[in-house]
C-alpha cells in the first residue's frame, strides 16, 4: 500500500514536470488563440496526461487577468474523484503566469448568468425554500423555484443545477445539499426565498449538525454479524452478511457518507456465487480493506453477494480516504472488474431493506 501511495504522488509530480516543458505554449492558446485552438492545443494534450493519474478530471480555462491563465480542474459532481483533484491541484507548481484551482469556486449571485436556448437562469428568478422532515430532522431537503416557463422539466433542472454548481461552488453543491427538486412557480407550496439567501441558510444548518453531533465519538457498537439469505428475481440466491445492531446506530448522520465497493466475478457454475478461489481472494482483499479503513474511523457496514458480484459497504464521515482507498484496490487487482460509489445519505436509507431485520 506505501509503495502504491508513492507511486501516486509520482504521477502528480509526473504531470506536473510535464506541464512546465509545454506551459508556455499553452499559455498563448488560452491567452493568444480561440476556443478551437484551446481544445487542439491544450485540452487535447492535458486529456490523455491526466487519465494516466485517474479517470475523471475535467477541465476549464480562461483569463484569470490580464496576465494570468487559470486551468480550473473539476470533478463533475462525482464526488468520489474530489480527492484526485485537490491533491494534484496542491502539488502545483508556482508559475507567474498561472492559476491553478481545484473544483469551480462560489461566485457571487449576481455574477452567475446561466442561457440554455430560450431558458435564462439568474438571481432574479430562482428561488428556494426548504422542507422539513419530522422523521429526519438533520435532511437538507431544498425546493428550488424557476420563475418562467417551467414546462421542460429537464432543461429548467439542468439549467438550475449549472446555476447552483456556480454560485454555491462545486464541491458545497455536492456536499452541502442532501436532496432536492425544481418546480415551477405554480407548483410551490411554501413562502419563497431569494437565492442570494442560500449560502447563508446553508452555513447555518451546516452549523446546527456541527453543534448536535460535535460529542458524538466514534460509533460504540458491537459487531455482531448476521447471515441473510434471499433469493432474487432471476431465482439466483443473495447471501448478505450485515451487522445489524450499528444499522440501528441512533447517530448514524454522523456518517453521512456511504461507499460501495463493487466487484464483479465469474459465478455462472455456482448459481452467482463466487467459486472457492475467487471467494478466498474477494475474501482476503475485503479483510485487508476493513482493517485499513477501519484505522481511518470507517465503519464497515456488511456485504452483499449475489449474481456474479459483491458488494461490500462503509459508512463515513468523510469521503477522501476512502476514495483513495478504493482506488487502490481497483488498482492493485486488475483480474476482478472493480467498481465504487460514494454518496450522501445520512439516514442510511440505502439499507432500510434491512430494517425490518434488525
């Protein structure tokens, strides 16, 4: 695991000593040249570079000043790549003529015009209000209000989240909001609020959760694993081993964030299941991933094994290391196609299958 972890941090310097033998060429594309130009002679290099430390960099440029350049590195709102960024962003190297930025960052209200074909997306009107839940106090469940012609939904949402990722910046987008809707102005059910507001309605419930949950320690809960069998639509058997008593964790929104670690193994002649070398293996790389994430203040929450593939699943106060984690596995064992998920959901709902067990 060291050895994988320098290795990374190789590929970070890598690319880096490679961009200083072609910064100023591409500091004229984006100063000098056009769009076309941009995307031949800059996006078109980094691209292929960037793919060799993750999948999953975007990117965007412009003038920053006069003088400057800015290369803005994006995830997209997959937040389990936020990680890759802001490290290969923080072993940048000091340049004159560059900025370089991890995730787009908050911008003013007024500062943010979103076109889309006829649809226009401003301060002046969208709109929000918030719907409390009694079952799950600690939600972040907004309703965004476009005033316009609301009859694509699609575009309207499109357009209102491309808003959104803008004024609030893109990783308090993805981090800040639990759910949320866009509707119309004929379709809201409560008092609306100026979107200039949002920033401020969100430091403060981010504030509330800090202060209920600031004396919880770690979950104290004792693991006691239970074997489930089902059996699903294809006739194919599910083996699920969950540990029950931390699904009923009275704190679970703690650890809000949820991560699925997925791999894909061939079961076809034993009903989906693992056969006995690939059982042992998915085996030893689960414990050995438990136990590491375990040192970093993850809990384990069970596994899944069903139809050629395996689930193993954690809970989180955070996403980066575990990121990082998985991406190391996915790495370091290229015979299994390996997959992962990293999302919010601080009720835990994902498992409420579960909870007429516990």
């Amino acid at each position: 695991m060291e050895e994988k972890q320098l290795g990374k941090e190789f590929d970070y310097k890598g690319f880096w000593d490679w961009f200083l033998t072609k910064e100023k060429d591409f500091y004229d594309a984006v100063k000098n040249r056009g769009q076309e130009s941009i995307e031949k002679d800059f996006f078109d290099h980094i691209a292929p570079r960037l793919s060799q430390i993750n999948e999953g960099y975007y990117f965007l440029t412009g003038m920053s000043d006069d003088s400057t350049a800015e290369l803005v590195l994006t995830a997209d709102g997959e937040i389990r790549n936020v990680v890759f960024i802001e490290e290969l962003i923080e072993a940048a190297p000091q340049l004159n003529h560059w900025k370089f930025t991890a995730l787009k960052p908050a911008m003013d209200a007024k500062n943010v015009n979103v076109t889309m074909g006829d649809y226009r997306f401003t301060k002046d009107n969208i709109f929000f209000y918030s719907n409390e839940q009694e079952e799950y106090p600690d939600e972040i469940d907004l309703v965004f209000v476009y005033d316009g012609n609301a009859e694509n939904k699609e575009a309207i949402t499109t357009g209102v989240c491309i808003f959104l990722d803008n004024f609030l910046g893109e990783l308090n987008f993805a981090t800040q909001i639990d759910t949320f809707t866009v509707v119309g102005r004929e379709q809201a059910k409560q008092e609306l609020v100026p979107i200039e507001k949002l920033k401020d309605f969100l430091l403060w419930r981010e504030r509330e959760f800090t202060e209920k949950y600031k004396s919880v320690k770690r979950a104290d809960v004792e693991e006691e694993f239970s074997v489930l069998r089902a059996t699903l639509d294809n006739e194919k058997p599910l083996i699920a081993c969950m540990n029950l008593p931390l699904l009923n964790y009275d704190a679970k929104a703690s650890y809000p964030w949820i991560s699925v670690l997925t791999f894909h193994y061939h079961g076809e002649n034993n009903d989906g299941l693992p056969e006995k070398e690939d059982f042992e293996k998915l085996s030893d790389i689960e414990d050995k991933v438990i136990e590491d994430l375990k040192e970093k203040g993850y809990l384990y929450i069970g596994r899944e094994t069903a139809d050629n593939s395996k689930e193993s699943y954690f809970a989180g106060k955070d996403f980066r290391e575990i990121s990082k984690a998985f991406k190391a596995i996915k790495d370091n064992n290229p015979e299994y196609q390996i997959s992962f998920r990293i999302f919010k959901d601080k009720y835990w709902q994902y498992f409420k299958y579960y909870n007429n067990a516990v």
